[in-house]
C-alpha cells in the first residue's frame, strides 16, 4: 500500500503578508504591545465585523474573561453556558468566581437551546453565554428576547466562527460584546491571540484599562484599578493583519471545502449524519462535523481508528461540560448534547484541502462503513 502523507484535521495558512510583517518587527525592534500592527488589525477587525471597536488580547480564553468582568460578572453570580463548548467558555466564567449553569443543545445546530434557558435563569444569573459551535451561529433573536427580559448580558463566544452569518448579519454583532480566539487552528490565527469586539465607548475603554495591568491611559505606573496583562504582541498582530486582510479568501475556501463534503458525502446518508444548516444561517465551517447513525456497527472512536489508520486525521466532539469532573452534573439532563458527543467527529477542514483530499476522504468512510455492513 503506498504511504499518502496524513491529512491533518487542521492547518494555518500564510498567503500573504505574514512575513513581510513579522521581519518588521524584529527590525524595528517593535516586538511587545506597543506597535504599528495592534492599532491597524483591530482597526480591520473591527471593521470585518462592523463594530466600533475591536481590543486585542492574549488569547480567545482572556478575552471571554475580560468580557464577562467589563460587565462585572463576579463571585457568586451565574452566567448561562451552553453544555456543548469548548472548556474556555466555561472557565472564564469560574475564573470570576461565577458559576457557570449549563444548557442542553438543539438538536439541529448543537447550539444552546434557546427554549431551555429560562428554566436556568434565577436572580443570581447576569449573563447568556453564546457559543457559534463549530461555526453554525446561534438563534440570537431568542436568545435576545430571553435576555432583555431578565436583564441579562449576552456575550458571543464566537471563536469558532469568523465570518459566520445570522439572517445576515456578521457573528460578533449579534449580541452585547463579542470575542474571538486566533489560536493556531482557528479560521484566522495570530498563533495565540484573542480580540474582544463592542460598540460601547465605555465598555471599550474599560477593557482596555483591564487588559493592561489597570495603567491609567493618561498617567504612567497610576493603576486605578487591579487590571490583567493580557496584551497582545505587535509580532501576533502582524500575523493577523495579514491574515485579516486574506480574511474573503479563508472564509470561502472553507465554503468550497464544506461544499465538497455535502457533494461526496451525500451519497452516504444511511450511515451518517451532515451537518444541518438552517436557512437562516451562513456557517463558517470552523470544522465540518458528522454524526455516525446506528447502521454503523463500531463506535465512534473505532471509526476514528480505522480513518487514522487510512491516514486521515480526525478529532472527537468536545466532550460536554457537565460530563468533564470539574463541572459534573447529573448527567441525564442532556440527551442531546451527550448524544452528538457520542457519535460526532470533526473532519479535516482547512484551506489548503483540494478536491481530490475530500473525495479520498469521502472514498475511506464509504470504505469503513460498507466494509461494516456486509
Ligand atoms: C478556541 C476556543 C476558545 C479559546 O480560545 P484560546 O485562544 O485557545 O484561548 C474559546 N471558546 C471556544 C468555543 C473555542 O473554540
């Protein structure tokens, strides 16, 4: 059998001005969080997503936490989470001494189910945690609705989802405050880096006090508040003004790869499960994801094995929340989310994929499945 290099399940991608940027840096000596590159990628960010103002940070998890502290989410409180996440979403708001109350998904999406929040909400619940899963944005108009009636915060966790679209309108505008990751395997990556996007004046100015150790704007070594240095470098911006400025190219190889999937795919619908998207919605296809039905006689994890062994890479559902030890809860009071964690896998999904990798792909789950049928 010949050996066909792995396909890996993710990968970043440098088209453009990366280096040029980066060499700058180091020859102007700019390398921390002062710089020419922090200003003009959140400049660009900002406007990519159509709001006022864009503050970077050190990572996708900060910048939640500074989301939720700018609202002055603190001990004691609650803040609604969607069970099916990633654990970021849940540990910034435990990093406040908050609680984090977990929600089922829908069964479509996986998103939170917006028709299960109002049974979590109690007077110590500030806030509605969002999380776009894998790139499908969330119903934000329920979501909304349920918020501006118990006087709650919504806060995007849209990390997965750069560019995604609800009836629309760009994910990191659908809520209150909204933040990004540019971890390494994310649409667009700086590395590590986070930005946390709002068009409140006040709030904005805020979070920039917080992410810089709480150092007054207008007088030096003065700190009028215990701040966090989760700066970003002028070296993570250069990454990600160039990538910024490729951001239509990313996002529509992302959509040419999920096409290819849905074409090669379709043909396999007795064993397995595409992902839905609703009319309403434009997925960012973060990472396209397939359930196995019961005609597939291995589990999940076997399936994953024999696809590894065919050299292709794969990666698990997170597991939710409610199951990991650090948050356990009764178990039972999610079936849906305990579900598609039982039964769904990420497939490779990145730009550098060309049709013959997804139609090789598609070729070994036919493999893996009919193999099992016979
Ligand atoms: C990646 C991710 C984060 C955290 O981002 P980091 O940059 O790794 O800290 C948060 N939430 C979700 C849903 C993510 O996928």
């Amino acid at each position: 059998m010949n050996k066909r290099t792995k396909i890996q399940v993710a990968s970043p991608i440098f088209i453009g001005n990366e280096n040029k940027y980066l060499t700058e840096c180091i020859e102007s000596g700019w390398i921390s969080s002062n710089g020419r590159f922090i200003k003009a990628f959140e400049e660009q960010f900002a406007e990519f997503c159509g709001t006022k103002h864009a503050i970077t940070c050190s990572n996708g998890t900060a910048a939640l936490h500074l989301a939720l502290l700018v609202y002055g989410i603190g001990i004691g409180d609650e803040v609604i989470v969607p069970t099916l996440t990633y654990v970021a979403s849940a540990n910034a708001v435990t990093y406040c001494g908050a609680h984090p109350v977990f929600v089922d998904s829908e069964a479509n999406t996986w998103n939170i189910n917006p028709e299960l929040i109002e049974a979590k909400i109690t007077d110590k619940t500030k806030g509605i945690i969002v999380v776009h899963l894998y790139g499908h944005p969330v119903d934000m108009d329920a979501v909304n609705t349920i918020a501006r009636k118990h006087n709650l915060v919504v806060i995007e966790d849209a990390a997965e989802a750069h560019g995604a679209l609800y009836k629309g309108k760009i994910a990191g505008s659908l809520g209150d405050i909204a933040t990004f990751s540019f971890y390494g395997n994310k649409i667009i990556t700086t590395g590590e880096g986070g930005i946390v996007v709002t068009n409140d004046d006040e709030v904005a100015a805020k979070l920039r006090l917080l992410k810089g150790q709480g150092m007054s704007p207008t007088q030096r070594y003065w700190f009028p508040i215990v701040g966090y240095n989760y700066r970003m470098t002028n070296m993570q911006a250069a990454i990600g003004l160039a990538q910024i400025e490729n951001i239509d190219w990313h996002l529509s190889k992302r959509k040419e790869v999920s096409r290819l999937y849905y074409q090669y795919l379709a043909p396999l619908s007795n064993y397995i499960e595409l992902p839905v998207q609703e009319d309403w919605a434009s997925h960012s296809f973060w990472m396209y994801t397939i359930l196995l039905k019961s005609t597939v006689k291995m589990t999940r994890d076997e399936f994953m094995d024999a696809l590894d062994n065919q050299g292709v890479e794969t990666r698990p559902i997170f597991y939710p929340m409610h199951i990991l030890p650090i948050y356990q809860e009764d178990t039972n009071s999610y079936p849906v989310a305990n579900d598609v964690a039982a039964r769904g896998f990420n497939l490779p999904t990145h730009g550098l994929l060309k049709e013959e990798d997804i139609a090789f792909i598609a070729k070994q789950i036919e493999n893996i499945c009919f193999k099992l049928s016979i």
